[in-house]
C-alpha cells in the first residue's frame, strides 16, 4: 500500500476505533496542511482499501438503528503492518537528509553557494526550534492522544534541531577552508 | 525600542605567543520586552559575548549601548540599574538564606530594610520559589537554584536580563518551567538575553541566533512593527 494518506487513516483507527466521516474529520484536526485529503469520499475509498487488505474491520453492532454509523477498528496485522510501515518511515527520513548532504557535496567548487545554502538550512533550524512551544505543566498521564502528539512533536523538534546545527557548523567549516583554498590558488 | 545594541564587536584574548579572537565583528540589537537566545557550542565565545553585552567586560573593538548610553563611560552603573546579570553562582559559605541574599543585595543599594525584605519575597513569589525562603544555597535542587539567582537578578527591577546558560544542568521536568519564567519576563517588557549550548533551550524566544567562529549569524535585529500607510483624509493627504 503506497498511499500515505491510507496508512495516515490506519494510524487514526489504531488510536481510536470511529466511522467515516468522524475519520475525516480527525483527519484534518490531526494532519492540519502536512496531508490533505481530495474529499470525505477520499475516506470511504481508503476504508475500502483497508477493509480489504484486512487491516481494520467493522465494529460489531454498530450498523443498527435508523441512522447506521458502522466504526471501523484495526485488526492485529494492521497495527502490525503499520508498525512496519512505520519503521520504514525513519529510513526513509535517514535517506532524505543523506540525499541533502550528497546535493550540497556538489557544490564543492562552489563553496560560496554552499555556505549561502548553508545560512538558510541554520536560519531554517533556528526558526524550527523558536516556534516549538514551551511544553505544560506536567500531565498525570491521562491525556488524549492529540496532546501527545503536540507534546512528542515539540520535544523531537528540540531535540532534533540540535545536532542539526552542530552538524551545521562543522560543514561550515569544511566548505569554508574550500572558499579559502580557493582564494589562495587565485 | 532598542534596548541594547552591538555594533561590531571584537575580543582576543591572550593565547600562548600569539592570540585568539573570540568574537569577530559581532553586531546586535535586543528591543525592550525581548527575548533572545544565542547558541553556540562549547568554546564558542558565548559566555564573553554575555559578559560584553551586560557590561562585565570591555571588548577589544566595537561599542556596546544599553538604552544609548556607551557601556564604555557607564558600564558599572547601568549594571546595577538597568542590566541584571544573572549570576548562578553564590559565594558559597556565606549562609545566608534565599531571601537573606536577595534582601543584601538590596540593602547594599541604600533600600530600607523592610522595603527590601518586601521586595525580596516578592522576586521569590515571582519566580514561583516562596517556598525556598528559608533554605541555603546548598539545599536547592538545580531548577530551583537557577530560579534562586533569577530572583536576585530581577529584585533590582532591572530593563534587561542576561542570563547565561539558564537551563544547563537543570533536570529535564524543570527545564521548561524556567524557559516559561523567561518568557513571561519577555511579556512583561522585561528583555532577555540568554545563551545555549542545547537546542531545547531555544524554545519560546522571540529570535535565536547562531555563534560560531566568532561570528553572530541570524536575524540580528529585531522584527519592526509592520509601517501601515495612513488613510487619506477625504479632501487632502493624511498628515505627517
């Protein structure tokens, strides 16, 4: 399964078992502008796709009454599948910095470019870490699973953006001794 | 309002025959009721740039204003009125209780007694540590000893607090209570100008900046309030 939106929505039905368009609507609340969805019907095809692939199934009874509202909750092997899914994902962001690192190497006779690249990626960095937001108080560990998220998402965001910026100072260093072998061999 | 500013500032220091630059034409500015945050990695100079910018030390090139005066000609006395250099560090062996130093340090400045103590349990309750009145340097944690030296700091009512690697070595559930205490001095007009070596200690600052080799990098002044054209009077131009 290729579609990120599809394992975006396992994720939700793993965290809490709902019906579509509630789906839809967890969906804009948690993902905001990162992952769009083309209409709430995008939902009802998705589903489709996980019910078929045995990753969630319909919660018994709650197709009754006059207005149905069938919920959807994941099965064993789509918690396990997106477990999976989901390790594959830190490669994948691995694979994407190397790629930045492998396309700013080029630059190497160039190392004025690299350095004005260089001044945005820290600039980028510095930003980040400004707007993560001062975590609250401590919680009594009842949260709910959106106040998680902002918490797990603003401590990695920290965290993160330090060795950035070191490993930013160390390339610095690098490009800026090829600038000033450059202006020697002039 | 610019609060303090840097304009190219240099320092060397003495380094076996030769010598060793700290800060290369290093320029700043800080607005009143800001919060600024400078990282830099270990030897990076941002400990001097702190001292520079609070009035500790001279630099070797450059100028340094708080509120436009030239800290050159008044440097000792707009640290003991406007600029609150966070001192984390207490002469230890004194004994002196929490709010026992912070009432000195008032009474040194010609305050009354009861005037001080007032005002010293008032920077306690401020930076949320009543609680630790009656307790000596010695028996503070680490977050509450950091708390401990802002409330010395801010018991003199400074414009500006410089405050030097304020969450080093505090335990991580404390670390953002103090980045939350420095940001509500930000929004009570009270500038900040804090140093890190740990990204995490960036968060709620209205700019952070990058030192390294020297040199400052980043937005090194402040957002100006956006300039609104003014509407056109009907029948003329808008004044001005």
């Amino acid at each position: 399964m290729r579609s990120i939106v599809n394992w975006a929505l396992l994720g939700l039905v793993i965290d809490r078992s709902s019906y579509a368009y509630e789906l839809a609507q967890r969906f804009e609340r948690t993902y905001g502008d990162a992952l769009a969805l083309s209409s709430v019907s995008h939902v009802y095809t998705a589903i489709g796709t996980l019910r078929d692939r045995g990753l969630i199934e319909e919660l018994p009874g709650t197709r009754e009454g006059r207005q149905p509202k069938p919920h959807y909750r994941a099965t064993e092997s789509g918690v396990a599948e997106y477990r999976e899914w989901l390790g594959g994902q830190i490669c994948e962001d691995r694979q994407r910095q190397r790629l930045f690192i492998q396309q700013l190497a080029a630059l190497s006779r160039h190392p004025e470019a690299a350095l004005e690249i260089l001044d945005r990626y820290e600039q980028a960095c510095l930003e980040e870490a400004c707007l993560t937001p001062i975590a609250a108080a401590g919680k009594d560990g009842r949260e709910r699973a959106g106040e998680l998220v902002d918490r797990l998402m603003g401590e990695e965001g920290r965290l993160a953006v330090g060795p950035k910026l070191e490993w930013a100072q160390y390339a610095r260093q690098q490009f800026q001794a090829l600038a000033d072998a450059q202006q020697r061999g002039r | 309002m610019i609060l303090l500013s840097l304009e190219r500032v240099g320092k060397r220091y003495p380094r076996g025959m030769g010598e060793r630059t700290t800060l290369r034409e290093v320029s700043l500015e800080v607005d009143s009721g800001e919060y600024v945050v400078v990282w830099g990695l270990r030897g990076s100079g941002r400990s001097t740039l702190l001292r520079i910018a609070a009035g500790i030390e001279t630099p070797d090139e450059g100028v340094v204003r708080f509120a436009g005066r030239d800290l050159a000609d008044h440097g000792i006395e707009i640290l003991g009125e406007g600029i609150g250099y966070c001192q984390q560090t207490h002469p230890p062996g004194q004994g002196l209780r929490v709010v026992e130093q912070l009432t000195v340090t008032l009474l040194a400045r010609g305050i009354a007694p009861a005037r001080a103590r007032t005002r010293a349990h008032a920077a306690l309750e401020r930076t949320e540590i009543a609680h630790c009145a009656t307790l000596t340097t010695e028996e503070l944690d680490s977050g509450d000893a950091v708390r401990v030296a802002l409330a010395r700091t801010l018991v003199a009512e400074p414009q500006l607090v410089v405050v030097d690697e304020p969450t080093s070595g505090v335990e991580l559930a404390d670390r953002d209570g103090i980045l939350r205490l420095l940001r509500s001095l930000a929004d009570e007009g009270i500038a900040v100008l804090a140093s890190t070596g740990e990204a995490t200690g960036l968060s709620g600052a209205d700019r952070t900046l990058v030192l390294g080799d020297g040199q400052l990098r980043g937005s090194l002044v402040p957002k100006l309030a956006p300039v609104v054209a003014l509407r056109e009077a009907a029948g003329g131009r808008a004044g001005g």
